[in-house]
C-alpha cells in the first residue's frame, strides 16, 4: 500500500494570492485570520487589539476591513514576526493613537536591505505575481473603498535581542528570536497558556521548513531554537495548522497548537 506524500497534497507557493476574503475567519474565541501573500492575524482581549503582520500596503484594507468586523477597539500592539515587505506594508493603516510596534532589534537594518534590492527583486518577480497583484487591487477598490494605501516602512516602537514578554488583557505571549528562519529578524510568537505558537515564514508553502542558511547568524542559540520549532511541526496528529491547511492556499504565517511533549522545547517545563 502506497501513500501520497504530504507535500503534494499543499498548495504551491504559486497558489498564494493577495487579500481578498470577505470576512475574517475564526481560529478560536480570540484569534482571527484574513489570508493574503502572507497571512495576517487578529488577537481579541479586554483591553485592546493586537495585530500580528499586517500584508502588504494594498493589501492592508482587506485585512482591516475583515478585522475590524470583529472587534473595532484600538490596536494596542502591532507584531512583526520578520520585516519583508509582506509584513511591514500595513502598518500605517493598523496604526491607532498609542499603538506600539513591536519587532526583532534586527528588523530595521532588515528593511533598509531589503530596499536596496527592491527593484532587482520586483523586475524578476513580476511574472509570478503582476496578474494577481493587479486582481487584487482591482478587487479592493471595487470591495473595499478607497484609495489603495502606500506601502509602509515602519519604524518599531519596541525592539528586542533575543526574546520579549507582553500582556494584555490576560493574554500573555512570548516573542522569540529566530533568525535560522527567513530573515535574520525572524520571531515566532508563542502563547504559554494556550500552547498557541504564531511561527511566521519558518515554513514555506508547502510546510517545509524554510532555512535559509546564508542569511542565518550562526549562533547554536539560534539553530536550537529554529529546529525546536521545526521538530513541534513534526509533533504527532495533535497539532493543528490554522490558515496552512491543504484546502487553503495561504500558507505563511501559520498558528500552531503544540502537543504538550513539545512544551518544553520552548522552555515552558
């Protein structure tokens, strides 16, 4: 007996398209996801919203619009779990009086180099994405309303080193460095109590780890954090992928609940 490998059963990185859901969809009671060319995901608490990655620049009204369906309270933080365009581009739009951006200490010099091969990149990505791109831009001024907002280029309000704790309105999460992953700002965002972790682009489209070994620092802190996570992935049937599963096409930035014999490869036993 035979059976079909995983991965071809996962969409191509080919089948990512720009925001265009009509609504949000609900993770749990206070997680929620509006797919895109990098998924961005809404945080409900007593006390305010948090907002992890927020699209590109076009794409930030679908998210918005979806989020804001839910729960229309300020944004209390903005979290980016790496500083490639696809994360950073919404910020101005998702940007409440008081809210904090918080990100990676290397997420700046992680920006002003992705800008200088801006150009490069976009003369020879185009043929993968300028159609898509186009539909969408389309679909958002016919959907959504509005101009189409510029593309972002924010400025973190809190950066860290190697890992950073916030709270807020009882939900506690942990910020973790992970430059083994995408860029060398990576982070993943691990909710203790919920066993919940955000774990951004560290998998590509089709759930493979996304390693990128010469954009890594090199550090065993690094590489032993990067391939706990990669082994939380592999954890038994008890985990669960929201926004990455097979019917979905939008497979970056996914939340994953961890088993409990995974636990303590986040220091969490």
């Amino acid at each position: 007996m035979t059976s079909t490998p995983l991965y071809r059963s996962r969409p191509s990185g080919f089948e990512i398209q720009p925001a265009s859901q009509p609504e949000a969809r609900r993770i749990n009671d206070f997680i929620y996801l509006s797919e895109g060319l990098s998924n961005s995901y809404l945080i409900t608490t007593t006390e305010g919203r948090i907002v992890i990655n927020t699209g590109m620049g076009f794409e930030a009204p679908v998210h918005k619009r979806n989020f804001d369906a839910i729960d229309d309270s300020p944004v209390r933080y903005i979290l980016l779990t790496q500083g490639h365009v696809d994360h950073v581009g919404g910020v101005d739009l998702f940007r409440d009086e008081g809210t904090q951006l918080v990100a990676q200490a290397h997420n700046q010099p992680h920006q002003t180099d992705d800008g200088r091969i801006a150009a490069f990149r976009a003369s020879r990505s185009a043929f993968a994405f300028a159609d898509a791109i186009a539909r969408a831009w389309k679909h958002i001024q016919e959907n959504v309303g509005g101009g189409i907002p510029a593309q972002a280029r924010p400025t973190p309000d809190i950066t860290f080193d190697d890992r950073y704790e916030l709270e807020l309105g009882g939900v506690r999460m942990e910020l973790l460095w992970t430059p083994g992953g995408e860029t060398t700002d990576s982070m993943v965002i691990w909710l203790p109590e919920h066993e919940i972790c955000f774990c951004g682009n560290l998998f590509s489209a089709l759930a493979f780890a996304a390693t990128f070994s010469a954009r890594c620092l090199g550090t065993s802190r690094t590489s032993s954090r990067f391939v706990a996570t990669a082994i939380v992935r592999r954890c038994g049937s008890s985990n669960r992928w929201n926004g990455s599963s097979p019917s979905s096409p939008s497979c970056y930035c996914p939340a994953i609940t961890v088993p409990s014999s995974a636990r303590r490869l986040f220091g969490t036993s």
